[in-house]
C-alpha cells in the first residue's frame, strides 16, 4: 500500500510539473505572439492586419518590423523573423530575415511607373508575367506578391486634395527574391493571404480617409500568374490578336511565342508579351541577314547573334487606364526619361519604346510597346509598327476606347548614335 501511494504522489508531482512547463510554454507563446502584432501595428501604422502576417510561411520566433516611411497614407513597412533567418541563412542564429512586404499609395501621385526596359522572360522554363486578381476586385497577382486598387470616391488628403485611388501592395519576400532562379511558385495559402492582407490594407486606409467605396471580400484559391510561353497561334486572352494573320506579319523577325494573362475590364493595366524562340531566331539571322536594318554600314550581323537563352529577343506591349495612364515613363540610354503623356503619341527619347493613347470611357489610356536586347531591337524595330497598331486597335475595341492617337509609322526605325 505504501509502495503504491508513493507511485501515485510520484505521478501526480509530474503531471503538476507537465503542468506547469505547459503554462509557461503557452505563456511565452502568446507573449510572442503580442509582441509580433505590436511590432507589426506600431511599423505598419495599424494598416496591415497582423494576424494574417503572422500567419504567413517563415514568420515564427522573434519577429521585428522596420517602418520604411508610412507617412500621409504612403510608404511601406516590413517584418522580419528569425524563422525566416534561420530558413535562408547561410547559418542558423543568424538574426531575423525580411519575409513579408507592404506598401500603399494614393492616385493621383507624382511618381513614375517604368515601362519594361531590361527583360521581359528572366527564364524561359519558368516565366511570369502579372495576372489579374479577378473577383470583381481591381488587383494584379505576381510570383512573390499582390497589387490591389480601391476607387476611393470622396476621401480627401492631408491637405485636402480629393483622393482617386487607394493602392496597397503585400509581398512574400522568401518566395519573391528567388523564383526565377529557383523555378519556386508561392504555395496557394501564401497567395490567399497576401491577397486578404492587401484587401484588407485597402479597406483600412479608405475608412480612414472619408472614402465611400470598400472592396469586397478577399477570394481564396486565386490562380498563379502564368508560367509558360505559348504558341502563338494558341494565343486566347491578352495575345489573341496576335493569333490572327494581320499585315506584314510575314516578317521572319516577328516573335513566335506569347506570354499573356487573363484579360478582366477591372485591372488599371494590362500586358501581352511577344518572345521569338531560339530556332526562330536563327532562321531570321538567317534567311533574312541582308535586309533592312541589318545591312546599316558598321552594324554587321551573323549567327552568333542569336540569343543564347530562350526569351532573351522580346517585345512588351502594355496598356494603362484611369489615373495610372498619367505617370508611365519609358527608360531610354544613359537613363534618359520620356513620359508617355495621354493624348498624345510618339517614340522614347533614345529607346526602343513606343506609345499611342486613348480615351476609354472618359478615362484616359496610354498603350506603350518595349523591344528588349539591343541587336533584336535594331533588326526588328521596322516591322513593329503594324504589329503596335493591330495591338492597340484590339486594346481600344475591348475597352470601348475612342480618340486614339498613334506614332507614324516612321518612328519604327533603329536608334541613330
């Protein structure tokens, strides 16, 4: 009996001790759990929701957030953890990590949104390309990250300026720094909740401007921006003119490939992709070495000149709508700027760029084309002028666009030094 009355003391002075161990366990849990929403709230400006953040891959330990200017209902913030240093470092106790991104805005604003001017492919067997976020919701979906859009309707500034748009930005940075390197895709639940994080930034910042509008609820189960070229003669959504045969179309040096997105009346911007394949651009080099641009005195080409990895010869042409058309910039040489200002057309100053605009209900529309690599662009400059005009003809009729204006078609030329 005694022997027995032991044993049990004996279980009941550990189970006290389980007990307690858990207590404290659970007590250290959720003091770490209020530090992250308080660090996050107090970096953040209590726009970002915490508990959807610290919900994100790579976000437990000790988390930290770094206020990089929230001021006046713009800037960003972002959040560290030494999970996420621990997953990414070189050694483990490295300190915390950057893992999760966040951003807002107001339309108008003077800033500068680029056209593409260095690569549109960083890797052929896993490219990307922005997606709309669909659902009724104004958004655009990246590999690492989401963009949404709230028209705000009577929400004024600081200094009393009326507000157009709220714009909130969220990122994964572990997925976002490396995916065209690693060929990793951001899992489906990080998606879902960069979404809702976004989604519910946009609706905090339009109540605390006097906006009228609020989006709707985040959607779950959004889809992955593309990640493979196509034919081009497959081409169905953002690319489907360029599936059908149109003037001088014959050209060899026109790309073969597209990569396209989803088309969704809702999104302030839009991009269909044009890649020539390698095969492709060899049989341009060639069958066609003699001819236009190619036989410019000092300016000699020859196979060599083919791109080594696929997507490297390019062209991007990209429409604006709304308040965004205001601030497109495309980059030149030696950092030279041309704003693609609406209403009117014309080329980039010392750039193979282009733009054309439109008025889409009421709205106004800025329509640009990049050519990227410098030999391709050189070569191909010519042929691009229907193409471009074919591109934005599409875009205006889809959008219920009018009063298009277009550069002529003299202004499809190669660069002079």
């Amino acid at each position: 009996m005694a022997t027995r009355a032991r044993l049990r003391k004996a279980a009941n002075i550990g189970m006290c001790l389980v007990a307690v161990a858990s207590i404290g366990w659970c007590g250290y849990d959720v003091w770490s759990n209020l530090a992250a929403r308080h660090a996050i709230d107090s970096a953040c400006d209590g726009l970002v929701p915490a508990g959807k953040v610290i919900r994100l891959p790579d976000s437990g330990g000790r988390v930290e957030a770094h206020q990089e200017g929230i001021e006046k209902f713009a800037g960003g913030c972002r959040v560290f953890s030494t999970e996420a240093g621990d997953s990414y470092g070189l050694n483990r106790g490295e300190g915390p990590r950057s893992f999760f991104e966040a951003y807002v805005a107001l339309e108008p604003n003077p800033g500068k949104t680029e056209t593409d001017d260095m690569q549109l492919v960083a890797s052929a067997e896993h490219p990307s390309v922005n997606t709309p976020l669909g659902h009724g919701i104004p958004g655009m979906v990246s590999d690492s990250g989401v963009t949404v859009k709230l028209a705000c309707g009577g929400g004024v500034r600081h200094d009393g300026r009326p507000v157009k748009n709220v714009v909130a930005t969220t990122a994964s940075t572990n997925d976002g720094h490396t995916p065209f390197a690693t060929g990793s895709r951001m899992p489906q639940r990080t998606r879902d909740l960069l979404i809702a994080t976004a989604v519910d930034m946009a609706n905090r910042l339009s109540e605390r401007l006097g906006c009228e509008g609020r989006l709707p609820e985040a959607p779950t189960g959004v889809d992955p921006a593309p990640a493979r070229l196509k034919k081009a003669e497959a081409a169905d959504e953002t690319c489907a003119w360029y599936r059908k045969p149109g003037p001088g179309r014959s050209s060899a040096w026109l790309p073969d490939r597209v990569l396209e997105t989803d088309t969704d009346p809702d999104v302030w911007t839009e991009r269909c992709g044009l890649v020539v394949s390698g095969s492709a651009a060899k049989k341009a080099l060639r069958e066609v070495p003699d001819s236009g641009p190619a036989s410019d005195p000092g300016f000699d080409v020859d196979l060599g000149d083919a791109p080594e990895d696929e997507g490297d010869w390019w062209a991007s042409a990209q429409s604006w709508f709304g308040a965004s058309a205001a601030q497109v910039h495309m980059r030149g040489r030696l950092g030279a700027f041309t704003h693609a200002r609406p209403g009117e057309a014309g080329r980039g100053k010392a750039a193979y760029a282009w733009w054309a605009s439109s008025t889409c209900h009421g709205k106004p529309a800025v329509h640009t084309l990049s050519l990227g690599n410098p030999v391709y662009a050189h070569l191909a400059a010519p042929h691009f002028a229907s193409v471009f005009r074919e591109y934005v003809t599409d875009v205006a009729h889809r959008h219920g666009c009018t009063d298009v204006k277009l550069p002529g078609k003299g202004e499809f030329t190669a660069l002079k030094d």
